[in-house]
C-alpha cells in the first residue's frame, strides 16, 4: 500500500495469471496457448516487413485490419472494434457499457478476469450459480440487470452454449450483453450473425488461442455501430493507438490463410477428443469442452496434488483455487507428444 | 449518442490525434515521427524473429525489457513499468495517482490527452496558464492540488523546464508529479535521476519518437517502486499483457544500440537548429525548442492559411484551434530534404 495510490487502485485485487515461467523448459499445458505455430503466412509477414515503416505511427483506426475483419466475418467495419488484445477490448466494454449501472450478471464460474474488472470501474455484479452439471441456465439471467457477460465456450469449464440459448438470453434484456468467445473457434457456434438483429450484443474474439498468436495481443469486438461507435469514444480517451504495425499485419496475415487455420483447429479437436477418452479411461471426469482445453477431476487424487506432481513431472496445468472448482485442473490441449507425455505421467500416479 | 453508453461516456471528449493519411504520400512533419528509420538491430530483430514463438503470450511482467531499461537508465528493474506506447502508461498513472483526488495541474498549454484522461477519470483540474513567453512558471504550481503533470520539454512549445525548476516543484508538493518526457532526448534534461530522491516522482518515456518505433507502441514510467507496483495493480486489473513479444524485443535491440541513437538525435538537432534560422529568415517567430519539432508563427500568415497551402503542397504539419496558440504552426524536423521542400514551399507564399 501506497498513499500515493487512489482509493480504488488500494482496495483492487488483480487478475493473476497462468505462471510463464521463464527459467525451465515446461511442457506447458497452463494458459490455453495454441500448440501449433501461427500460419506460414505470419511469419512471411514478420520476417519480410519492412522495418524502416516503423517509425511511424500506426493508423489509430486500424483501417486494414478492420476491412480484412470485415470481409471475413461478413460484417461492416463500423461494426467492428480492434484492440491489443482481447483482455482489453473486455476492460473498454466494461467501461463503455456497464460502469455505473445496476448489478452487472456474469457466471459465478467464468472468466476470473471479469470480477477484477468489476473492481477497477467499480461496477456491481452478481454472480449466477451454475447449475449442477457446471453449465449456465440462461433462464438464471431473467432478473433485473446492468449488463451481461458470458465467456462462450465458458472458462475454465469449456461448456459451450447453444445459439438458441443466446437469443433466449437477448430476449430477456434491453442491457448490452457482451459473449466473449476467446474459445468459440474450437467447436463452439458463434453468435456473431447475431449482431445484425441485437443492438445490445457485442462478440468478443481473440486472434490469441485459435490464431496462435497470444505473443502479439489482438482482440476485436463485433457489435452494432453504437456500441462499436462508444468503445471508440473511450479507446480515443485513453490510447490512440492500441494495434501496432506488426500486429495488424500478423493478423491480416492469418486471416488471410484460412486452410492452415482449419487444420490447426481441427487438429486441436481431434487432440482433444483423444485426451478426453484417455483421461475417462484413467477414471477421471472430464466436462463436455468446446475449447482448447478440457477441466477435469478425479475422485481420488485431490486437484492441487495433481498439480503438484505434474509440475515435478515437468508438465504446467491450471488449478484455480475457488469454490466448487478447487478439485478441478484445466489442461491446455497440446500436441500428440505433449498430450501422450501428460497421459504417461498420470498413469504414474497410479 | 447511444443509451447503451454509460454517462461518462456521453460525456468523452476523445482526444483527436495528428492526421494519418492512407491515401496520399505527403511530406508528414505533423505528428512528430522521427524522419529516420529505427536502428539495423531493431530490423535484424523483427526480420530474424523466430515466429512460432508467438503463440505463447508474452511474459506478463515484461522483465527482458525492464531489466534492458534497467541497464540503460541505471535504475533496478522495480522502478520500472512499461505499457502499450505512453499513451496507455499516462493513462494509467492518471488512473493510479490522480482518480478522486483534488484538482490536478497542468499546464494550458500543453499535450492536449491530458484534460481527455481527466474526462475518462473524472478528474478535476486547474489549467495553469503559460507564461507570455509560452513557458512554465514552477511557482505557478505553488498551491493546493491532487497531482500534477507537465511535459518536458513541453508540447506543442518545445520549450523545456530546467532540473532545478522541476526540483523546486518536487519541493513545493506532496503529490505526485509526472514529467512526462516524450521528447526530451532531443536536447532537454531528464530529471530521471532524481526518482532515487522524490518518492512522488514519476517519469514517463517513450520509444516513439527518438528511437523510430511508434509503429509499436512502447512507452514506460521510471519511479520509486510503490509509484511502479501502483501501476502495475492497475495493469494487472486491465490488461495483463500490455507489451508483445515483438516489441519487447524491438526495444530491446534498440537500447542495445546506442550509436545509432546518438547519431540520430543529434542529426535531428541539427536539423532543427538549420530549420529554425531558416524560417527565422523567413520571418517567422520560432520557439526556442529542444525537441523534434518547432512551435512558430508569422505575423503576416494566420496559421490555419499556412496549414491549408503547406497541405496542398503535400505537406502535412500541424495546427491546433486552441486560445493562445491557434496562430502557430507545429512542424515535426524531417530529414533535410524534407525540411528544404518546407522552406522552398513557405517561400513560394512570399
């Protein structure tokens, strides 16, 4: 604690984050990362560009990127917004849409970013039970409200929502209800079409889990032009220029290469659907995921000591230490290699 | 207007910065870039990167960077905090230090994102009016307040402060102080030395200007490690991962290559000296700068004339309508050809 620190920045309690470590080589199956590299198309983009542009300011409204967005969503670029990283794309909605309203609704099991934000913009929320199975009931979110955010596939649990269930969910509420889909490309149905029949619907998407490109903070947002136009007016009051150079071209890059994006997201399924199988097989319980990762508990082996032993094994997974999930590990799905190491570790427990 | 807006976003007044043309080339002296492009090791850097290793998010703390800036500055790695270009690191120091506190300070005149932060922030604050000459008054700050900031050498004037005045501000206050000096490595003093002796002193820094990379966005903040971890806590509530891989190590090879620094700074003061007796000749009233750019004004030419006939002449330099200065001028220093086809344009007005 500092007296120079402000009332707020005193009572926050950060996100904390996945360890990165930096000394060891992990097999590192804790923050979500994409194991395959970004597209070939990337790193032409990185290692040909031209260096010397650099000196310049980027284009505070991103135009290129906007456009390369547009064309492959189908939307317009006024409906879309760009920022360094899908993190703050989320901070700017909360700021936009919800600082200052009633009680904001969010899953009591979600993303833990969402509550840091609530206490940097001092926003009111109420956390919705998930049901028994782990799932959200969007019938919970028929009460009075400020705003909405749901993390679609939900973290950590990977649960996916059906788009019925969104549009259940638009129905209830005149509030802006923000779907964040950092995971969406993985299985999970985008409720991205949506945003042409619901003005108070922003999609949040990131280029950092199914794009392979976590190290260069690209995140957008799709929405009605309103609420494109009000996460400007906030962006332009506190950063002009969120997306550098090689970022917008990393991204346009990427999107530009479509066949490699499919086979690495297919491949991550498939991954998946095997680790799945050998974990039930090994008598663990593993959630329905629609994401890069699965959450999973055992009856017998206590989460925080599977933990444990896999990081002496060498091997980094997530526990989170909350109510009703603290007997749960999420694991990143890697590649073969990684997933088979994982296995042949957790039958040494046994 | 939207009503999914929150009130303080009805109420924004973004910040408006330079022109980024994307359609034709012109001569761009009107956002302060450097005319020079970064150093060969920032090419080698982003040319030679190793691409794969995006998909991993880039280290949360930042402490490659930190600890290059660390040998650089001689300060440790704890007074360091670095951020997405200094817009974002300003942003947060308003957040961090100046949210629910009295009034701040700054100047009437100066970079025009502060009182746009203020609106983000509700922060309060007094404009203290420049001297006749455009220059600051320390003992004008002599009085009650919740913070102050200035840029040093300031902006739009070019005009710096000396140590021993911003020492005697440091004495006058309790609060804290952000010199915020963007563009004090083109002749002015850094007051970085003094963070070891004011508790309440911070420091703000970027890589945009003298160091050819605002196309990346890297800015930090040097202070006592209670200023820096205040910071950080707001950080690691908005966004985790502000600095990405390629910048961090674009940073990096340019602070590793110090000639090429010096050669270019000093180039540019060259240039700002010839340019300076240039218009001088010319008749202009030139503000004696020790930046990248000149603050000036002729008696015979409204500004926003100068402006309108320097654009059709495929010159971009900058004009604000604000009191007091809207008949001045910024022009950012550009190579030598550039500020020749200036001059050879002013004269045509002759």
């Amino acid at each position: 604690m500092s007296k120079y620190w402000t009332d707020i920045v005193q009572q926050l309690n950060p996100y904390v984050p996945g360890e990165q470590p930096q000394d060891q080589q992990y097999i590192k199956l804790n923050t979500n990362e994409n194991p395959y590299p970004p597209s070939p198309a990337v790193t032409k983009a990185i290692n040909g560009y031209a260096v010397e542009n650099l000196r310049r300011y980027p284009d505070p409204e991103s135009r290129q990127l906007r456009q390369a967005l547009a064309a492959y969503t189908g939307l317009e670029c006024e409906q879309i917004f760009v920022g360094n990283g899908s993190d703050e794309v989320l901070a700017h909605s909360f700021k936009t849409f919800f600082q200052g309203r009633d009680d904001i609704l969010f899953p009591d099991i979600g993303y833990s970013f969402y509550p840091v934000y609530c206490s940097l913009y001092r926003v009111n929320y109420r956390a919705i039970a998930l049901d028994s199975n782990f799932a959200i009931d969007v019938s919970d979110y028929r009460q009075a409200n400020g705003g909405i955010i749901i993390a679609n596939p939900n973290a950590p649990t990977g649960i996916t929502l059906t788009l019925a269930a969104i549009r259940e969910l638009l129905e209830y509420t005149d509030s802006v209800v923000v779907i964040d889909e950092a995971y969406v490309d993985f299985g999970a149905e985008s409720c991205q079409a949506l945003v042409n029949e619901y003005p108070n619907l922003l999609v949040v998407q990131t280029f950092s889990k199914s794009r392979s490109l976590a190290g260069l903070r690209l995140g957008y947002a799709l929405g009605h032009v309103e609420l494109i136009e009000g996460l400007n007016r906030v962006k332009n009051s506190f950063n002009s220029y969120p997306v550098d150079r090689l970022g917008s071209a990393a991204a346009i890059a990427s999107l530009g290469d479509d066949d490699y994006f499919q086979q690495c997201k297919d491949k991550i399924i498939e991954s998946r659907n095997w680790l799945t199988e050998a974990l039930t097989d090994l008598g663990f319980e593993v959630l329905p995921s629609k994401s890069n990762f699965i959450f999973t508990r055992h009856s017998s082996y206590p989460a925080s000591q599977l933990y444990a032993e896999l990081k002496k094994a060498g091997i980094l997974v997530r526990h989170f230490e909350t109510s009703r999930i603290e007997n749960f590990i999420r694991i990143s799905i890697g590649t073969d290699d990684e997933c088979s190491a994982l296995i042949e570790a957790l039958k040494g427990l046994h």
